[in-house]
C-alpha cells in the first residue's frame, strides 16, 4: 500500500541556518513528502527533487482591487495562493499538511480555517514572537493555535511560551533538533598542553545569540592564555559590528570568521576546538532559542559546552554534568566559567564524556523523526498503512 504523504510547508526552502528542517523533511521513513515553498534557495546546499514552487499568478487587476479593498480578503486569497494551494494538494492526494514556522502559519490562516486536510504548525523559536508593526499578528497567532489540531515546540521553554498565548496544552507535543550522529562523532579530547586555546561558536549572527558576551569574556581570557583563539562559524546582519568591537577590543587578529560552514566543514571546525561557546540572551522583542542546533552537534563531537541559563539551552545540557550554564548577559560568569574550565582537566574531560553520551541518548536523528511520525499517525488517526 501507498505511504501517506505530507506536504511540507516552508515560506523558504531553504535558508543556510535551516539545516534541521532539511534533516526533518529529507529523514522521513514511513511517510511521503514533498515541498510547497513560495522561494528556493541554497539548492546546492539542500537537494530535494519534489518541489512545488508556489508562482506569482497572474490576476486580474479589477478581480484582485475587489478582493482587496472592497471586501477585505486576506493576501492570500486576493494574491491568488489560496487557489494554488487547492491545485497542489488536490493533484497530490495530499494527507496532512505540516507548516514550518509560526508567522508561516499566520500567512497561511484562512487556508487552514477552510481546508478539511488535518494541518500541524511547528514553532521553532523567534517564529513565536509578536510583532509591533503588524498590530493584528498577536491576534492571528492566537487564532493559528485554536485552529489547528496539533501544534510542535522544539522545546519545552517554547511548548510554556505557546500555551501563555492560549494553546490548549493538550495539542502541543516536542519536536526536538536531532543530529545525524555519523556527521559528527565523538573525538576524545584533551586540553592544550601549551595553553592554545581554540574556542568556537556556530550561529547566525543576530542578537539572541549573545556574540558581544563571546567577544568581551574571550578578551579577557586571552589575558591568561595569550595563545588563545576564537572561530566565530556563521553570518548575519551582526557580523562588521561584530568585527569592530572585536578591533576596540583588540582582539581582532585572534578572532576568525567562517561565514556559514557545511556540515563537513563545520564537523573539520569541531574536531580542531577545544571549547563550544553560546551565550543566548533574550532580546528586546522577546526572541528566544529552542535547543539551539550548534550546541548539539559540538556536544556530540565531544565539545565541553560553556552557554547560558536560557530558552531550550538547559533541556540540553545539565550543568556541571554535561556543560556549564551561566545566567544570561553576564560578562563576569560566563568569563569565569571559560577560567574554570580551562584550569580544570578532570572537569574538562568529564564534561566531554557525559556531552557526547547525552546527545546519543536523546537528540539522535533516527529517534526524533521516529518522534515526528508518530505525531503525524495520531494526527492521521491510524496507523500509516491504515491511513494510505
């Protein structure tokens, strides 16, 4: 018999830092799926042959000024997607529909209110913050959460922050980051017998992942541990004002930036540190980290973690057993956790161990997508065969 088939949803498929949505959608065992994306992008990067591109229609002015500003429809309907979206999955005997990212389901709202097809939204992070300049999106989030019959957190510090936006706990169920542990296994480690520390972070450079705190604790560390160097793998709107304060610093020559690395090229960065470093902060806006994916992939080459008491971080990492945690924004302990670490080998190699150990028992890839089609079978109502 046939395997039900999922038509996954991503406005963009796929930005350089969506690496874990690639393994979800690429990782399926017992279902079928292919993708609806409104833009491809980074096709070298993440190859998927089934793709439905959602065009640009073609509308008629009048028909879309009526749709528009006379009786007010949502974009979706006066751009035309709505219709598109009916197309595809009516052509693809489409069984369940899962839409990446909060703001996707937002767009994506009246579609979802109308369609008999069961739909999930998974939340990923920023994706569940408000928006100042769209006064009605609060609203919209909202309603997004009473329509749908099942919603995924990436962690359980997201699963708490969607249901004080009024979801039914009982709908929410853990979609947690995995890593492919054959991409990044372990390495024993030893500290640097001549002091030449190699720290690293992974990430987009935007302001929740705490990169200033980076900068000025390995500032200081440099000052007892000269040697020291610091690869800062990522990219973003943060980077030249990241690299000025890493020149009033005086640090600059010590600090290298990657840009955005493969996962082979990242895993060749990982077995070259010593120490991952991710000091996550909550923003203004209210921007949170799930489980951040970085951390997991250093954790399971055997990289001492030093991060921060924030978001998803603590359901990953076990202070004292499989890291050290720190309270967020705080230049002082975090520094003080990177002086401790460095000065205690026992601690650095127990620290090793239990990281490694922690990431295979729990965030190994083959068990979260077992954990996401299971989620789609009580969605489905049955069993995958049953539901073909």
């Amino acid at each position: 018999m046939s395997q039900p088939v999922v038509a996954s949803y991503c406005t963009t498929f796929l930005k350089k830092e969506m690496r874990h949505i690639y393994r979800q959608v690429t990782g399926l065992k017992e279902f079928k799926t292919f993708v609806l994306t409104r833009c491809r992008e980074n096709e070298d990067v993440y190859p998927f042959d089934d793709v439905e591109i959602l065009l640009k229609p073609r509308t008629n002015f009048l028909r879309r000024f009526y749709r528009k500003h006379v009786r007010r429809m949502p974009a979706i309907h006066y751009r035309g997607e709505y219709d598109q979206l009916i197309e595809v999955l009516r052509r693809r005997e489409v069984d369940l529909m899962h839409v990446y990212f909060g703001h996707t389901g937002v767009h994506l709202l009246p579609f979802l209110q109308a369609w008999p097809i069961p739909a999930l939204v998974s939340f990923h992070g920023m994706d569940i913050m408000t928006r100042d300049d769209q006064p009605s999106y609060a609203g919209k989030l909202k309603e997004v959460l009473k329509t749908v019959p099942m919603v995924l957190a990436r962690s359980e510090s997201l699963a708490d922050r969607l249901v004080a936006l009024g979801c039914d706990r009982s709908k929410i169920r853990l979609n947690r980051t995995s890593i492919p542990l054959d991409g990044f296994p372990y390495q024993d480690r030893q500290p640097p017998a001549d002091g030449a520390w190699k720290f690293i972070q992974a990430s987009r450079f935007i302001a929740k992942k705490g990169l200033e705190v980076t900068l000025k604790s390995f500032a200081r560390i440099k000052k007892t541990y000269p040697a020291a160097e610091l690869i800062l793998a990522g990219a973003g709107p943060l980077e030249e004002s990241l690299k000025r304060q890493a020149t009033e610093l005086g640090i600059l020559s010590s600090v290298t930036f990657t840009g955005f690395l493969d996962q082979e090229s990242l895993a060749k960065a990982y077995r070259e540190a010593h120490v991952f470093v991710h000091p996550s902060q909550t923003t203004e806006t209210g921007d949170q980290e799930g489980v951040p994916n970085a951390m997991l992939e250093a954790m399971a080459m055997g990289l001492p973690v030093v991060a921060t008491l924030h978001g998803g971080i603590p359901e990953a990492v076990t202070s004292e057993s499989t890291g050290l945690l720190v309270p967020e924004r705080d230049v002082d302990a975090f520094t003080a956790a990177l002086e401790r670490l460095c000065g205690d080998g026992s601690l650095y190699q127990s620290l090793s161990r239990n990281a490694a150990e922690s990431v295979r028992q729990n965030f190994e890839q083959s068990q979260s997508i077992a954990r996401l089609e299971a989620a789609y079978r009580e969605l489905l109502g049955s069993s995958p065969k049953a539901a073909a």
